[in-house]
C-alpha cells in the first residue's frame, strides 16, 4: 500500500494512494497514528468503499514528518567512500567497520516538491545525496538483524541535502551542515513494508536539470538495512515513525572535478525504484 500526506484547500489529511487518486483516511490525523494503529487502519480501509480524490488536485507533502531527528548513515556504499578520499578537509579516516551514523533535525523536512532553500547567505557548497529512507514500525531496542525487517512499516525517498563547508567549519561533526531548515526532501509516499519483501534489490537514482548525477542500486550497500537497524538500536529503542536514511550512493557534486554545486533554479530528481520520485527546485532567498 502507498500512503501519502496531503493538503487539499485548506485542509491536511492523510490517505492512501491507489493509481490516481487519493483516498483519505480521515480518522487518523497524521502518518504517526497511521502507524501506530496500522493493523486497523489497513482492515478498515480494505474493508470500506472510501471516497477518492484525483491525485492532480491534491499538494503531496512530506508523508511523515518525524518527532526526532532523521537518522542517517555515512559513507555505506564503498564508491561514494572512494571517490571522497583526499577531499573531506583534514576528515579522513579509515572505511569503518560499522555503520557511521549522523542526524538532520524535524526542521530540514520537506515535502516531495517543495523548493530546497540555497541557503546563500550561510553555505555556498550545497550538494545532493540521493537515499533510501526506511520508516520505523514497532518500536525496537537491541534489534538483532534476524528481527530487523519485522521492526519496519515502510519505506520512502530522500534526498540528505548537505552544506559542505559547513560539514568541514564546526569539527569533525556533520550535524550542522546537514540540518539547515528544508534540506531533506521526503515522498512522494511510504510504501508498505509488505511491497518490498528485500529492500537490497532497488534501483537508486539521482539526476540534476534531467543529468543523472548518481546512479546504484541498494545491493551495493556496504551496511544492509538490517545491519543498519541492528547496530542502530543498541542500547538505542527506536520508535515507531523513526526515519532512517540509509546513505548515498557515489556521484555527489563535492567529489566531482571540478566540484558541482547546486544553485538558484537547478531541479533535483531523486528516484528509488518502486516507491517514486522527489522532484525539488532550488531557490534563492528562502
């Protein structure tokens, strides 16, 4: 099932998607209680001839927007490690043997057509990171990776939008260069975990005014989400609509030569295989 956050007129409802329309699931007044109440929602829904709404006539928002910050993964496809090595600014190390984690907060999620802000005044190397979002259905602590999937409700697209120099001006932390407000585009939907039995078979995709900039597939993956989940929530508990973005693959505009940095006007594409596309603008003065 694909599901979707939605703004029509006035009003913000959640729903399903089926085709080309749209049909709202109005006892529920966000993604979060979706979530927790799943099982019943699915029955009722299958269960109920629900009203549906053309797609063309609703604005798809960011299908979830998490109470904590996003998780995400670095440096877990190797050629995007690779092609990094003597441009990180005094940030080398070692591939790591385990997953390495980061987070962007609440306030960087956007929806899936929403503009991406430059940001000029505070970075001029903004770049794109194509990912594979997973959304977090039961809650978890010391998962092992045998139980991984069953902790997960579904997954989306995101794109982990990243300030450069600001990854390399406070320390040998990402935080801030990855949290500046709307610079993590989430959508166009979350799609069931039950669509998509292994998430390492996906098709990843990335292009930049209709350029493919990034190209893999989640097979390629050095940490598997079940690996990721696993090293994650130990000693961590992982709650229900917890996001997790599970890494990039190579192509980024940092690691190019010359460099390749996003600016007024460019459109950026995201794709995963399955699950659908972001399409975002980027714009000067947001």
């Amino acid at each position: 099932m694909k599901l979707v956050t939605f703004r029509q007129g006035s009003s913000t409802a959640v729903g399903v998607l089926s085709g080309d329309q749209v049909f709202a699931l109005r006892d529920y007044p966000d993604m979060q209680a979706v979530i927790a109440n799943w099982p019943q929602v699915a029955k009722e829904f299958n269960a109920a001839a629900f009203p549906g709404v053309p797609l063309a006539e609703v604005g798809l928002l960011a299908p979830i927007t998490p109470t904590r910050n996003v998780f995400c993964v670095g440096w877990n496809y190797l050629k995007h490690y690779e092609e990094g090595k003597g441009k990180r600014e005094g940030q080398e190390v070692d591939l790591p043997e385990r997953p390495t984690f980061f987070t962007k907060l609440p306030t960087s999620v956007i929806g899936p057509n929403d503009d991406i802000p430059l940001h000029e005044n505070h970075t001029q190397r903004l770049d794109w990171e194509v990912e594979f979002g997973v959304i977090i259905g039961k809650a978890g602590k010391d998962i092992t990776e045998e139980q991984a999937l069953e902790h997960v409700f579904g997954y989306t697209v995101g794109n982990d939008v990243s300030a450069r120099d600001l990854q390399r001006a406070h320390g040998a932390q990402w935080f801030k260069g990855k949290s500046l407000d709307g610079t993590c585009p989430l959508g166009p939907v979350i799609v069931t975990s039950d669509e998509i039995p292994d998430p390492q078979t996906l098709d990843i995709k990335c292009l930049v005014n209709g350029e493919v900039m990034q190209e893999s597939n989640t097979s390629r993956q050095i940490f598997s989400v079940r690996r990721v989940i696993a090293e994650l929530s130990a000693g961590l508990t992982l709650l229900p609509g917890d996001v997790i973005l599970t890494g990039t693959p190579e192509g980024i505009g940092n690691a190019r030569t010359p460099p390749i940095y996003l600016k007024d006007g460019d459109v950026v594409e995201c794709h995963v295989e399955n699950i659908g596309q972001l399409k975002n603008t980027v714009r000067a003065g947001l």
